[in-house]
C-alpha cells in the first residue's frame, strides 16, 4: 500500500492562497504569486529542479483527493477536466453523480468523509501513494486525523499578507516532523517532511 | 555601511514563540521545540552546518537590536547579560537607563522608534551589519518600514498550532523576496532571503 502525501505551494508567510477566492478569482488575491511557478514550468529556465521534483509527484500519484473549495474554484480554469494524471476524488457535502467529460470520468465525489474517500482512492492507487492535493483545510483534516504520512511544501519566496493559511487550526499533538529532503531552484524552495508519530 | 538584516527561527507553520509568553515562559507554550536546535549547536552531532550558518551571523553582526518583549523574556536566561558578542539595543516605551552588570553596558535603550534604533546601531556597527534579533512584532515593523535588507529564518519541522506567528500583519505591497541561499541540517533549514525593492 502506498503512502499518503500532500503537495502544497505555501508563501513564506503562510498562505496557500489569497483572500476572496472563488470561483471567479481561483486562487484568490495575489494567489497567483504563490503558484505561478508551478505553471512556469515549462517555459521558464533555470526551472529543470523544480521539473524534476513535479515529474517525481507526478510518478508517484496513483490516486488525488482534493476538496470541494478546490474543485469548483479549479472548474473553469481546468476546463472541467481532470489535470492529474491520476483519478481523482473531490470531498463533497452531499451525494453527487460523478463528473463525466467525453465519456471519461473526470471527478468522483465523495459525501461521506476524508477517511472514505481514502479507502476509495487506495482502491484504484495500488501501489502507488495518495496525493492530498489541497486546499488548506483538507491538508489540515488529514493532519489532525494521523492518515498523512509526507507532506511536501513549495515555499515560495513572497510576503502575501493575507489569504488562507496552510497550517491553521492544528495543536501541538500533530507532533514533529523530519525533513527528509530539500531541492532549490531560483523561484522556489521544495522542502519534503516525514511525518514522525 | 553594512546591511540590516533579521535572523529568526521559526516554525513549518509559521510560530516564532508559543502561546503565553512571559518573564516565566521565555519563548512562550512549546516554543523551546522552535529554539532547541539553536541551544543544541555546540553538542549534537551532525550540527556542523547549523554553527557555521551562526558563525556567520555572529561575524556579520556589528549591533542588535531587540523589542522589549525578547529583553524582558530573556533577562532572567541570560542573567542580564547580553548574550550577543555586538552592542544590543532594546526598543523601549519610555527612556531607561542603560543596563550595565559588572560595569559594562549590556543593554542600551531606544524609545523613540525603529529608524533612531537604527541610526545609532549603524552608529556603532561600523561596516558590520545591524540584526534584528526580534521578536516577530520588531521583525514586521522593520520590514513594513522597507528598512530590511535581507532576512534568514530557520524553518524547524515542527508544527506548534498556535503562539506568535512570525509574519503577520503585513500586506502584499511588502513584496517580493529572493532566496540567495539554502543551508540543510538534521534540524533545521536555513533560508536565506534578500528583500527585492
């Protein structure tokens, strides 16, 4: 069974996103400063580091949970479609036919709880890890709940101010963590944690 | 005339101190889980680079300056004793009296702001650097002011879930940073960044 991780762009003080996210500001104000090399990828140089440790992701993924905020703010942008290469499966309120586009599954939707969706995601990853894919607050359920087993951060070097807090409403018990590895580039610094229970 | 820069550790989910700091709980409800790396550098094995990294820092520094919440924190730890090998200058509300323990000044007081602070560190501080020390509340007031030049923090893979968060109040026109370096440890990460103007 594969292992359970969350892949996140943080600012260095803090924010996965900014304020007033939606739908039609995805990834709040001034959030774009917080991933946009994540989508300079393939255009900018110097950026091979950051390639490599997106490609390792990518490898690894064999299932994504992400969150209802995420889904429905990353609809239009994404076109309706899945961009992982992976299925995907999105926490919802209420049950939900799954999302169909050109006769493909696109999102799965899944209305009774993170450790369902869980069980789901394992059920189609086989060997390969669940990726906790954001935003904030699921990362922060799978935190408090013990079922996250890495957590990889893209600290991007930027004060934002204001917005939604990666690390929020966690205590003390969530414990310490061992960073097992750190990868530069000129626009970001990687930085992957083990999760020490 | 050298740089100002700010050195401070700081938690992955942003803390500089815990919860219910005082005179009787200097670095605040678990903050000794941010700060023990720092106390560990002359005994754990495997530390080399943490001293080097503060070896550095102490020979770039040609004067300190702290916020009267660090010093009246730290005086009974440091038995009144400026523990830094450069002039320290603490940020007071009212004119005091410079502290002095076996006839040297330890400790000078500064009451009428930040930039006066700072003219008469630089005064002192020759072509070394001014560092400020901290706390976060000083940290933010130097980088809201644009008088920081650069700024190290030393991510510690701890997540604390509440206390004095390092970066806050600030907004998106602090701009952008530039990570100049990036120094592993067991312990620690060490991130370098220079403030783009």
């Amino acid at each position: 069974m594969g292992m359970v991780f969350a892949d996140i762009s943080m600012s260095l003080d803090g924010f996965s996103a900014g304020s007033n996210d939606g739908p039609a500001n995805p990834l709040g104000d001034h959030g774009t400063r917080i991933h946009q090399w994540f989508f300079g990828l393939d255009n900018e140089p110097g950026h091979a580091a950051d390639s490599r440790v997106m490609d390792e992701v990518t490898s690894r993924t064999g299932a994504v949970i992400l969150g209802r905020r995420m889904f429905e703010n990353g609809l239009v942008p994404w076109s309706g479609v899945n961009p992982w290469a992976a299925p995907a499966f999105v926490l919802a309120h209420e049950p939900r036919d799954p999302l169909i586009v050109d006769g493909q599954i696109q999102f799965t939707f899944v209305y009774n709880g993170i450790e369902s969706a869980l069980d789901q995601a394992r059920s189609v990853a086989g060997d390969r890890d669940v990726i906790i894919a954001g935003g904030a607050n699921i990362v922060q359920q799978f935190i408090r709940s013990g079922l996250l087993d890495e957590v990889q951060i893209h600290i991007v070097p930027v004060l934002l101010g204001a917005g939604i807090r990666l690390f929020d409403q966690l205590d003390a018990r969530q414990g310490e963590l061992e960073c097992v590895r750190v990868v530069e580039s000129p626009s970001v610094t990687h930085l992957k944690y083990r999760i020490v229970r």
